[in-house]
C-alpha cells in the first residue's frame, strides 16, 4: 500500500469516526436531556403531593375575596388531584368545605366540585373504617341537601357503630341523624342496607 493510499484509508477512518462521534452526540446528548427534564418533572411532582393541598389552599383564600373564580377554580381541582393520590378522607372533606367557602362578593367554586370531594371522603372513610370520617361527610351532604346521599351515608355510619369499640358510637350516629333531619319519627336508625353506590371517586 502506497503512502498516498495509506493516507485516503486514515482519512476515511478518521472521517467514519467523526460521522460517528457526530452521531451519537445527536442521539445520547438529547436522550439524556429529555431524561434530566423528566427527573425533574418527577421530583416537582413528588414536592407537590409530599406538600399536599397546604400551599394550593392558600392560593385559593388569596382568590376568593378578590372574585377570581377562575384561579381559585384551577388551585381547588390541582389539589382535588393531588388528594385522590394521598387518600386522606380529611383532605377529601376539607376539599368539600372549601369548595362552598363564598368570597366577599359571594361567589364559590361550586356546589358540584363540594358534591365530588364529600363523596371521597364518604368513600374513603368507609373503606378505613372511619365512623368519625363517614359522619363528616354525611354533614357535608347534607350542606348541600343532597338527603338520599346524607340517607345511605348515615346507613354506613349505623352499620360502622355496630362494629365500633368506640363508647357510644350508636349514640353519636342517632345525634347525627336527629340533627340532620329533626322531623318526627326520624331519628330512630333503620334497617341497614348495603349503599347503593359501589364505587367513588
């Protein structure tokens, strides 16, 4: 091989490694910043739920008064999100009450977001068992005079009391249900029955 030859064969080497090089430069480079990019997406995420609803609270008292319904809206459905993931009847019920809280010129997110969060709490208090969590948001329910639902509600909290080793739990579900509805004739527990909603949100 001549030295002219020697020379074009380590120039096409040279030249295929840096088309290479080129190449992978295109390829990891950008993998590995949409990779850094997800990281902290996950880490602002975790931040979030780790913060809870506190910090979006917040945000909604400051919109309230000043009528934007639309920025309280938002904060309220970012941390019904965020309390779905966590679980906590508490924050479910919290939710509800914030959902009905009016500003100054008497505007509130609205009844249907209130509707939404009471029912996780009233789901997720009866799956943990919860008499307190149950009773809390059969008052909810019945804020809003949705009776049936405050109905099935205090079936559950008559069927949790039964069970409960907690003193006076039937004591405390026959006060509800006498506050909650004081007509005559009303304050006795009926029978139980299993709720007729299956599944929540």
């Amino acid at each position: 091989m001549g030295p002219e030859i020697g020379r074009g064969v380590t120039a096409h080497a040279l030249a295929f490694t840096l088309l290479s090089l080129a190449g992978l430069v295109l390829i990891v480079f950008p993998l590995a910043r949409q990779a850094h990019i997800e990281r902290q997406a996950d880490t602002a995420s975790v931040a979030r739920e780790q913060e809870g609803t506190a910090g979006l609270i917040a945000v909604i008292d400051e919109a309230l008064p000043q009528a934007d319904i639309k920025r309280a809206r938002a904060a309220w459905h970012d941390a019904y999100r965020i309390a779905l993931l966590r679980g906590d009847w508490r924050e479910m019920a919290a939710l509800g009450d914030i959902a009905l809280r009016r500003g100054a010129t008497g505007v509130h997110i609205g009844d249907t977001e209130a509707r939404q969060a009471y029912l996780g709490a009233l789901f997720r208090a009866r799956a943990q068992a919860s008499l307190e969590g149950v009773m809390r948001a059969c008052e909810g329910f019945a804020t809003l005079g949705d009776r049936d639902v405050v109905d099935e509600g205090l079936r559950i909290a008559d069927g949790l009391a039964r069970t409960s080793d907690e003193p006076m739990a039937s004591e405390r579900v026959l006060t509800l249900r006498t506050r909650l509805d004081p007509r005559p004739g009303l304050g006795e527990a009926g029978p139980s029955r299993p709720a007729r909603f299956e599944a929540g949100p």
